[in-house]
C-alpha cells in the first residue's frame, strides 16, 4: 500500500483534490453566511489531505505534509480565535468589536432575508478561519499519524 | 473561632492538641516512675516463646503490606470474592452495571418519587 | 409531509443499538462504532427537537420571505456534539492502536489486566 | 484589580486554554522557558480563583452573573417574559468554592510535574493537556448553562483521557485510557440526552431558566434519572465507580491529582443539578436518599476494596472513591431534608461541602507522595518496596499526615469535617454514622498497610534515589501546610467559605434564578 493506489485514482484525485480545497476555503470564508464554517470548511479541506494520503499512499507523499508544521498551526489557529475573544474583553469576552463598525467586516446586516453581505459581521468570519485552520490542519495530523501507526504495524 | 460546632456537639482543634499534649507530658511525668532496676542486654528483654528458642528472622525479612491484614480478608472472603467479581476488568461488565444503575434509578425516581 | 414521531423512534433505536454493541460485542473497534451509534442517536434526537413542520433552513442568506424556519439552536447543539465525537472517536481509536501494540489482541474480555 | 475580578469568571478559563494551546510553540523555545511560561499561567489561574472568591465570599455567596459577547442577555417575549439569550457564566458561593479546590490542586499538581516530568520526552503535549483539563474544570464550575455545562465535560474527559493514557509505552495505562474514554463517553452522551430532553420540555438551555420552567412532570424526571446518573458515573460512586481506581491508578501522579478534582467537579454538577435545577419540583426526599444509598455504598465498598490492594497508587485510588462517598453522604442528608430544613440539615451540607477541599487536599498529597515513592523504588507494588523511610524522611511524614488526615484522625482536616458529617448524618439515621465511622477506621487500617509496606522495614538493599527532589518536597509540603491549617483552624474555614457555598446551595435556588431572570 505504500506505492499508493492505482493510477486511475491518482489521476481522479490529482484532479479532485483542487476542486476540494476550494470548496472547503468556500465554506470556511461563507460561514457567517451559508451553512458551514470554520469546523466544516475545516474538515472538507483535511478530507482533502486524506484523499492525497489514501491515492499516494504515506511514501508518495515523504516531505510534502510536514507533521510537526501542521501541529504548530493548529496552536496558531486556537490561539488566533482566543485572542479574537480577547479582543473585546473592554466590555466582554467575545464581545464582537468589529461589528457594523464600517472597518474590516464592518457592514451592518439588514435584519431579515438578504442576498448576504461577505464583508460583515465583525469577529465571526475571521473566527471562522481561525477555527478553520486549527481544524484542517488537526484532523490532517490525525490522519497522518494514524496512518504512520498502520504503517508501522505493517512493518513490523 | 477556631472551633467548629454540630448544634450537638462541638470540636475545638487548638483545645483538642493542648490537651492531648498534656497527657502526653503527664504519661511521660508517670513513666518516669517505672522501675529503675530493669535491665538491658539481659536475659529481660528477650521474647518468651513457652521456653523454646526464639527462632532468628533471617536477614532483610520484612513483612509486607499484604501479610497484616491476610486473617481479616480471609475471614471475609465470602464478601470479597463477591466484590472482586464485580471489578472483572471487563468493559461490557463495567457498561452494563452503568445501565443497570441507569434503569434502577429510573425505577426510583419515576415510580417511587 | 408529516414525519410524525418516527425520527425519535429511529433515534431511540440508534441508541439502543449502541448499547447493545458496547455490551455484547467483543471487537474494541466495534465498541467504537457502538459509542458512535449512541452518539448518533443522540443527536438525531437534538436535530429533531427544532424540527418545524414545513420548515426551511435557518440561514437568511437568500431565504425567501415569510417562511417558516426550524429552530437554528438544536442544530448548533448538534454540530457541536458532532465535533466533540469527532474529537473522542479519534482517542478511542488511537487506544485501540496503542492496545493492540502493547496485546496483540483486539478483543474486550482478553484486555483485562487491570482488575480487582 | 476590580476589573479582573469582573472578568474573573471567564478568565479562569480562558487563561489555562491559552497556556494549553501556546505551551506547544514555546516548548520549541526550549525546556526552561516552558516551565517558566506554564508556572506563571498556573500562578496567575490560581491567583484569579483567589480574587474571584474573595469577591463572591465578599458579598456573602451571592449569584453574580458574567456575560459573554455584551451586556444585554435578555430578549422579551411576547407574552411579557423575557429570556436569556447569550453565553451566561453565573458564579455564587459554590462555584467559588469549587474554583479554589481546583486551583489548589492544580498549582500543586503542576508544580510537581516540573520535577516529575525532568527527565522524560513529550513535556509539552503533557503540560498543553493539563491546562486543558484545567481549563475543562473550571468551566464545568463557571457555567450557568447546561450544554456548556457537556461541552465542558466532555472537554474534560478528553483531557483527562489524554493524560490517562499519556505514557504509550505502558500497556496497561492504553487499556486504562480506552474503558475511561468509553464509560465518560456514555455517560456524557446521557447528560446530552438529558439536555436535550429539557431543551425540548422547555425550550432553554440556561440553568436558571430551566429551573424556573421545571414542572416535575416524566419528561423532567426521565432526563433528571439521566443526568443523576451520568454524573454520578463520572464522579465515581459506587457501583459506577469501576473506571476510577484505573483512571487514578495508571495516570502519572500529579495527574491522578488533578483527576480528583475532576471528579469532584462532576460531583459539583450534581449538586448543582439537584439542589439548583430541580429543587424541590421533584421529590428531594427520594433523591436524597438515593445519594444517600450511593453514599453507602460508596464508602463501605471504596474502603474495604483499598485493603486488598498491592499498587500503592489503586490502594490510594481505592481511598479517593470511599471519600467521594463522605461528601455524597453530607449533601444526601441535607437534600434529604431541604424541605424541612432542620438545623442538622446545614451542618450535614456544610460537612459535606467541607470535605471536598479536605479531600482534594488529602488526596492530592498521597497522589503525590506516591508519584515520589514510586520513583525512588522503581515500583509501584507495595510487595516489593519497603525500608523507604530510612533514606525518604519527609516524605514518609507527609504520607503520615496525609493518611490520617483523610482518615479522619484527630487533629487534621479530615477529622473537621467528618465529624460534621456523622454528628448530622446521626440525627437522620444512627445508621448512617456508623457505617461512615466503621470505614474511616478501616480507612486507617488501609493506610497502616500502605505505611507498614512502602516505608518500614530494613533499609532497601538498593540504593534507590534517596530523598525526594525538592521541587517535589515543596509541592507536597505546600499541602500539608493546607492540611494542617485546615485541621488547626476549621471554625475560621467554615464560617468564611464553607457556609456561604452550603448556604448557596441550600437557601440559594431562587437567588440563582433571579440572578438571571429578574435581573
């Protein structure tokens, strides 16, 4: 299994893997808008690095996911979405600073059925990436150190 | 302050220690009574096993934790073989008494109460 | 369309399918899918607590006007107690792993060193 | 100052998920700088459950509510009521008081690992999943909403079960991990069901709320069955206790500390379920007595299990789970009697609630000392140790005052508050006492074996590792010295912390609900 699967598999997720990857970015970015967000978005993107794993096997892919990388930025993504929290410890803990503030995601959102507006709800959207980011790259290092256990009871 | 009291009775620490020091000075005041003509190193102070030799512990004997309680254990081994049955070491074993107190509980309180 | 209370029958089901797994099977991998099911089950259980007969997804977002929408908190419980399985399952498998390593065995009555 | 006080609640939780998710990348910065980073976060968590005490014990235990996201958490209703809405923290006398027992154990527990974990790999997954247990607890004794109230559980028993099973290269610390993970996963799922059984019965999650819509009717008492016993299983009562003497057993020592003061956060759940969210809408008699009855047990099979036991630490394990029962036994009593509201009542909840910071005193320094005993003889079985006291001096006198501490002798803390217990517990039922009393002495004998076995006796014939370092003399000192001042001065104690957390859960019910909804 190390050599990774057939070449008509590598070939589809060669192909496939892109289109995940932007999907999953999709639903992360959208989270404050559409169903989804940061854990789902998250979990598509790491199905994404699974898909490459299982297609090219742990050999096939020697050096491209670095483990030890992966694990520092899932520490940066937790701790991008406590200092989010933080930031609005003036009035409270997670208090939404950057709501309808007109800066960055300021826009006010009309209340009741819209067609959605990217650049608003303060916080959320940049909560989202940082929940996104510690998601993809947790589950990803899930997989790749089970897979290197599998591995090893092979081995063996 | 530093007491506590029940309503029936009361516990006072600092009390409880200044007395239990004093009895301590008092035993020691009476012990300084005893006989003064005992003996070291004589014959006095070794075991008396009905007259036979006492028998030498062999170096390093110690006798463990598991050695002082082994007649009460054995005496309640009807109760204790029960009770280890039920730490069998086995999950399913440890689910079903979690189900079992589940449904009981459910018994009690939506019958009972 | 009226479901009725099927999804709770389902959902009760799933859980004492779970049970059941984790009391008489012997596989810990299998005493995983039981935790699993139960988990489902469970939350089956919450999604359907917001259920709204006729009702739309709870999201503004291009949402027509006037509907009716199910309740958007039990979801969040969901989606929630769905990342917490993800979280747990992983654990238990990697135990099992780990289990397997250290006992050469996979089955519930054999792992028993920790008794009494 | 006051402003941390204000932000107390959420901090306590916030600071140690901080410490848990930056310890990995300062850990690269080497070693030393870790230590450092990870002390001053638990300095400063255990400093912030002192402010947030002094604050609520200020103002005589009364509810104080924290909101997360604003200041506004309540929408009116249509039909003039209003609700809250919004992430609600809410902190009285019970909560603090849980707060400060977590603290203490934690600070200690880490401070020992400084010493204890010197030598070996992986410190930094140790440390990130120790403050996330931390984390995990306080804010299972913060939260003022049921499914945060899970989410914290479950991010407890994770942790706790990352820790369990933390020293993959011991067989029997993977098969502990796995049948803790599984039993807290069950019960977890329970607890959840039980939420979602409220949430569906009355349509809100926070407490207060709840409490305030309870009726008493099946749907509560079916998701109060669920919940009584989730929680129970997680505090490790009797006949649910079987994963404890695991769990304490095969994790590393200061961590079998800290998953006391778990437990006993679960046990606050409890308590919180029964005397804050139901009440008197159900039959507090029954549950009562069913407390009670696992109380009981509880104590008689906890103690009589110890004395067979041969691995210091599930001998110790053995001993945590009797005591849970003592607690168990003080606050069943004045459930049972909440109606009524005798004076024993107060006494038997105060003996109760007394007894937990006493145990997680206790408890936390015998873990400890074995955690040293253990190193320095190079195993746990007490068959094979012996003569420990020649070289491990201060040692042997700390396990001397920890065992009689937690068994009840006279003048140590234990005794405070177990005679709390049986003077209440003897009003109810003579019963009741002397099963407790039976044990404590039977709990003593356990601890004359464990004496007799790991440090009398000839000089080992290996050297061994001498004394103790001192970074683990001082944690252990520092807990003695709680030991014996809560022993010394238990008027002082009772009167300042321990009658406004019992007051809060007994009189408090409706000073809870107002807090949020009249507010």
């Amino acid at each position: 299994m190390n050599g990774g699967m057939s070449v008509i598999v590598r070939t589809v997720s060669r192909f496939v893997y892109g289109l995940i990857l932007v999907f999953g970015f999709y639903v992360i970015m959208h989270g404050h808008l559409t169903p989804g967000g940061g854990f789902q978005g998250g979990a598509v993107v790491a199905s994404a690095f699974a898909l490459l794993l299982v297609a090219f096997g742990a050999a096939g892919l020697k050096g491209r996911l670095n483990a030890h990388l992966l694990q520092s930025l899932e520490e940066v993504g937790a701790l991008a979405f406590l200092a989010l929290g933080f930031l609005g410890i003036g009035t409270a803990f997670f208090y939404n600073l950057l709501a309808n503030s007109g800066s960055l995601f300021g826009a006010s959102v009309p209340i009741g059925p819209n067609s959605g507006i990217l650049d608003s709800a303060g916080t959320l959207p940049l909560m989202n990436w940082a929940v996104g980011l510690k998601v993809m790259t947790g589950i990803a290092s899930i997989v790749i150190v089970m897979l290197i256990g599998a591995r090893k009871e092979e081995t063996e | 302050m530093n007491g506590i009291t029940s309503g029936f009775g009361t516990w006072n620490p600092i009390a409880w220690t200044l007395l239990f020091i004093g009895i301590l000075i008092v035993a020691f005041f009476v012990r300084s009574f005893g006989r003064k003509d005992y003996k070291r190193n004589t014959g006095q102070t070794k075991a008396f096993l009905s007259g036979n030799e006492e028998p030498d512990a062999p170096a390093g004997l110690h006798v463990s934790g598991d050695n002082l309680y082994w007649g009460m254990v054995h005496g309640l081994s009807a109760y204790y073989k029960r009770v280890r049955k039920w730490h069998s070491g086995d999950l399913s074993d440890y689910v079903a008494w979690f189900i079992g107190g589940l449904a009981l509980i459910f018994v009690i309180i939506v019958w009972v109460g | 369309m009226n479901v009725g209370n099927l999804p709770f029958i389902v959902s009760a089901l799933l859980v004492v399918l779970g049970i059941y797994t984790l009391l008489f099977k012997r596989n810990l991998i299998k005493l995983v899918i039981g935790v699993s099911l139960i988990e489902t089950g469970v939350n089956l259980f919450l999604v359907m607590l917001g259920y709204r007969s006729e009702g739309i997804a709870p999201i503004y977002t291009f949402a027509p006007a006037g509907e009716r929408m199910v309740l958007p908190t039990p979801q969040a419980l969901t989606l929630t107690s769905i990342v917490i399985g993800l979280a747990t399952t992983a654990l238990l498998l990697s135990f099992a792993v780990f289990i397997w390593r250290h006992y050469g065995t996979l089955d519930v009555h054999k792992i028993k060193e920790l008794k009494g | 100052m006051s402003a941390l006080s204000v932000h107390a609640p959420v901090l306590l939780i916030a600071i140690p998920l901080l410490g848990a998710f930056a310890v990995p990348l300062i850990g690269k910065l080497g070693r030393g700088v870790r230590d450092v980073f990870v002390g001053l976060i638990a300095a400063f968590t255990a400093a912030l459950a002192g402010l947030l005490a002094a604050d609520v014990f200020g103002r005589g235990g009364a509810a104080s509510v924290y909101v997360l996201g604003g200041k506004p958490f309540n929408i009116p209703l249509p039909s003039g009521m209003t609700a809250p809405i919004r992430i609600l923290l809410e902190v009285d006398g019970m909560s603090a008081f849980m707060g400060l027992i977590t603290a203490l154990v934690t600070i200690t527990a880490i401070a020992f690992s400084f010493s204890y974990w010197k030598k070996r790999s992986g410190g930094n997954m140790y440390y990130s999943l120790l403050l996330l247990l931390t984390a995990g607890i306080f804010g299972m004794e913060m939260t003022g909403d049921m499914f945060n109230f899970f989410v914290f559980l479950e991010v407890t028993s994770i942790a706790a079960c990352g820790l369990i099973g933390f020293r993959v290269w011991l067989g029997r610390s993977q098969e502990a991990g796995f049948k803790v993970m599984t039993l807290y996963t069950v019960s977890g799922l329970f607890v959840l069901l039980a939420v979602g059984l409220l949430y569906g019965e009355h349509g809100g999650l926070n407490i207060a709320y709840l409490a305030h819509g309870l009726t008493g009717g099946l749907i509560d008492k079916i998701a109060l069955g669920l919940l009584l016993t989730g929680l129970a299983m997680k505090a490790g009562a009797v006949p649910m206790h079987m994963w404890a003497p695991d769990a304490y057993g095969e994790a590393p020592a200061p961590t079998s500390a800290v998953l006391v003061a778990n437990s006993q956060a679960s046990l606050y759940g409890l308590f919180r379920v029964l005397f804050t969210l139901f009440g008197i809408t159900v039959s507090a008699a029954t549950t009562g007595w069913i407390l009670i009855g696992f109380a009981l047990l509880t104590i008689f099979v906890g103690v009589t299990m110890a004395l067979v036991q041969n691995d210091i630490k599930r001998l110790i394990a053995y001993g945590a789970v009797s005591q849970i029962g003592y607690m168990l036994l003080g606050v069943g009593v004045g459930l049972a009697t909440i109606v009524a509201k005798p004076a024993y009542g107060l006494v038997a909840m105060q003996g109760g609630i007394f007894h937990m910071i006493n145990d997680a005193a206790c408890i936390g320094l015998l873990f400890l000392v074995a955690g040293a005993i253990s190193r320095a003889a190079g195993t746990r079985d007490l068959n094979k140790m012996g003569g420990l006291a020649h070289t491990m001096k201060y040692t042997s006198v700390f396990f001397v005052i920890g065992a009689f501490a937690l068994a009840g002798v006279p003048p140590f803390n234990g005794f405070a508050s177990k005679f709390l217990i049986y003077e209440a517990s003897f009003k109810l039922s003579p019963f009741l006492a002397i099963i407790a009393i039976l044990s404590s002495i039977l709990l003593l004998a356990v601890f004359v074996k464990a004496f007799q076995g790991a440090f009398l006796g000839p000089r080992p014939a290996s050297p061994g590792g001498g004394e103790a370092p001192l970074g683990m003399l001082i944690p252990m000192a520092v807990l003695t010295l709680v030991v014996i001042a809560f022993g010394l001065f238990p008027g002082f104690f009772v009167e300042r912390i321990v009658t406004p957390a019992a007051r809060a859960l007994w009189f408090g019910r409706d000073a809870y609900i107002s807090a949020i909804l009249g507010g």
